[in-house]
C-alpha cells in the first residue's frame, strides 16, 4: 500500500478527476470509461484493496437489478411503439393549440416518470416526442425541455419514480405508505410549481397554433401486451415497496417474464432487444459504488456527517432549506449518483431521519432541473437531441434551470415541512 499521506491525497484526487471527465467527456469519451477506469486506477494503485471494491460493487446489486429491469422494459415499450403512440396521441389531442400540446406532453411526461422512472422520460419518451413535433411543424424546443425537467420535478412521487431514490435510501427504503405521507405533497407541489414556471419561460412560443395534422398511431396487440405488462410491474414493484422489500429483484424479473411474453407472442429474438439496453450505465453506476466507499473508507463522511448534525440545530424548517438547497446545487458539481451515494451513506452513518433526510432526497431529485450536468439521465437527454440533430447548450440549459429548479426545489421543501407539522414526522 501507499504511505497513508500520499494516499489521502492521490485517492480523492484521482475520483474528482474522474467525475470531472465524466461530466465534461472530453474526445466524446463516453462516461463509462472515466468512472470504471478511475475506479480500476484505485485498486491498481492500491489505493483501494480488492475486496473493498468488490464488496461495493456487490453493494449496488438492488440498483443495477432495477435499472436492468427500467430499461428493458423502456426498451420494449419503445421497440413496439408505445411512446410514439402516446406522443402522437398528446398532438393530436392538442387540437391545434401549442398551449394544450405543451399541457398534454407535460402529464405524459409525469406518467412515465412516475411509473416507468425518469430515465425513461428523459432518454425514451424525448426522441418520440420530437418526431411528433417535427411532423407537426411547431418549435420543438418547449416540448424537449418539458421531458428534461419533468423528469426530475416528479421523480419521487414514488420510490420507483428514480433510481437515485435507490441510492439515497439504500440502506432503508420508507414503505410505500410512508413515502406517500412524506412525499406525496411535495411531489405535487414540485410538479405543478415546475409546470407553472416552464409555462411562464416559454409563453411566446406556446401561442402559436398547430396548422398540421399527424397520422394517428394504433397499438397492435404486442404494444398492448406491453402496456398490460407494465401496468403489471407497477402492481408488483407497488406491493413490494408497501410490504418495504427491494425494489431491483422484483423489477428485473418482472421485466425478463413480460419481455418473454411479449417476444413469444410477436415472435421475436429478445436477445436483440437485450443488446439495445444500456449496460454502460450499470458498469458507470458500479464503478461509482467504488469510488463512494473509497472515499468513505478515508474517512470522508465525518466532513457531511458534522454538516448535517449542524444543520439539525437549526430550527427545522431553516435546516431543511439549507439542507436541500446545497445538496441540489452540489448535485450539478458532482452529478446526483455519486452525491445520492454519498448522501445516503451519510444518512446513514449518522442515523439522519425524518425531515432532514426527505430534504436531502428532494435535493438530489430536484437539483439536476438547474444545469445539463445534474444528472446522468439528463446528460443522456442532451445526447439523445444530439443524435436527432437538436443543440441544447450548457448557458441554455441554465437559463431555463437557474428560474425552475429554485422555484420547483422551494414549492417540494413547503410540502415537506407542512406535512412534517402535519403527521409529526
């Protein structure tokens, strides 16, 4: 091993480097390759012993089941049109008025994320979403915004909603009941404060009128089988949730038996549909694992740790604000994974509950609204357009997020502390 000294300086140093690669992927170099080879650079350097990091990885095992289990099913919904069906079915119910469009793919948008998680919404629902506006002629950009933000403004309605809510609460997911009381107000307060204000910054554009029709999409009897599939899933990931059991098992198999249903009835080779699933991202998220127990392993936690038991001094609403404030701006320094990993093991470590830790959720759900950096779902919306031909910049991105995350991000913290005044919690 390496004299401790050196070590305290070269870990930290080699995990910032990492997720500052990551965030900025110079050469186009996917993230991936940034947090798995900064992670291997930890064990090579001894830095970090095997078994620590295999114990780590093996820690994320009820992530990577349930984001195996989202993304296959986003995928079949996507292959056998679901998300071009509800896309040109939110258009051509607009009936020509941008203003009702932007309403109508704003509640899809919340649908999905509630009950299919916001990678879906962000990376699946986008890119059908811009196909249909493109058929329609109308600025795309109000639209492909509404799949960015909605997908963190509703992303802990349930505990399914996002998988950084895995992260956050890894050790100690609230049953299904508990969630609703904590976060059901402030789901709603975030939705509908983030709908208000994008309908304020958009305006101009939402008053023109859609001068043409799109074809009417129907859903064949493999598309229906999915959606039934889906409704299933929900059912299950809702019963395990309520009984507080893990949530990534459940989904990952429910996912593999309706993905077998639906490729025996449409006769297909579901080992295509397996490849378009994003196994990067589980190898990302697991070399996150590490790089978190890495640092926490030197110690790093006593630093978060002493903030929070600060913060519990205050009075509770003010350390509430405080709280989820620093968290959702820090998520667009570091990315919500690594900060949800490093939020939930000092939760954990200090035995942190209650309001305190639903304002540290909040903030990592909520914070990535403010820049294309916050969170890897929304990093993978901006190269989803990219591939389509759409341009959103950092400083444009920002301009949009700097007014609707504060706004979405306070409107979540006045439900929270009302329902704590409420219930006790």
């Amino acid at each position: 091993m390496l004299p401790l000294s050196v070590a305290h300086i070269l870990l930290p140093s080699v995990v910032a480097v990492s997720i500052l690669m990551m965030l900025i992927r110079p050469r186009g170099i996917a993230e991936v390759y940034w947090i798995s080879g900064g992670a291997v650079l930890l064990v090579a350097l001894r830095l970090v012993s095997f078994d620590l990091a295999a114990k780590a990885i093996a820690r994320g095992s009820d992530v990577y089941f349930f984001l195996i289990g989202m993304m296959l099913l986003s995928e079949l919904a996507r292959e056998h049109g679901v998300f071009d069906w509800l896309s040109s079915v939110a258009v051509r119910s607009a009936r020509g008025s941008c203003s009702r469009l932007f309403a109508l793919v704003y509640g899809a948008g919340t649908l999905v994320t509630i009950f299919m998680s916001n990678d879906a919404t962000a990376v699946v629902l986008t890119p059908a979403i811009l196909a249909a506006v493109r058929k329609a002629r109308v600025q795309p950009l109000p639209y492909l915004f509404v799949c960015a933000l909605v997908a963190n403004a509703a992303s802990f309605v349930l505990p399914i909603s996002n998988p950084a809510n895995l992260v956050v609460f890894h050790d100690g997911m609230p049953p299904l009941a508990h969630w609703l009381v904590s976060f059901g107000v402030p789901s709603i307060l975030s939705i509908l404060s983030t709908y208000a204000i994008m309908r304020w910054i958009f305006r101009k554009q939402l008053v023109q009128t859609i001068d043409h029709e799109i074809e009417e999409k129907q859903l064949d009897g493999q598309a229906k089988l999915v959606l039934s599939g889906v409704a299933a899933m929900i059912l299950v990931l809702l019963t395990a949730s309520s009984l507080g059991k893990d949530l990534g098992l459940p989904a990952c198999l429910a996912a593999l038996v309706i993905t077998a249903a639906v490729s025996i009835k449409a006769r297909s080779n579901p080992l295509k549909l397996a490849m378009e699933v994003s196994w990067q991202t589980i190898v990302l998220v697991a070399g996150l694992f590490v790089m978190v127990d890495a640092i926490v392993s030197m110690g790093a936690l006593n630093l978060t740790q002493s903030a929070l038991l600060w913060v519990q001094q205050l009075a509770p609403a003010a350390g509430a604000l405080i709280t989820s404030f620093m968290v959702g701006v820090a998520n667009n320094l570091v990315n919500n994974l690594p900060l949800g990993l490093i939020a939930g093991a000092t939760l954990h470590a200090a035995h942190i509950k209650g309001l305190i830790a639903n304002a540290v959720l909040i903030g990592v759900d909520l914070g990535p609204n403010l820049s294309v950096t916050g969170s890897l779902a929304t990093i993978l919306w901006l190269l989803a357009l990219r591939k389509e031909g759409v341009e959103v910049g950092f400083w444009q991105f920002l301009r949009v997020g700097i007014v609707a995350m504060p706004v979405g991000l306070f409107a979540a913290l006045c439900g929270a502390i009302l329902m704590r005044g409420l219930v006790g919690q």
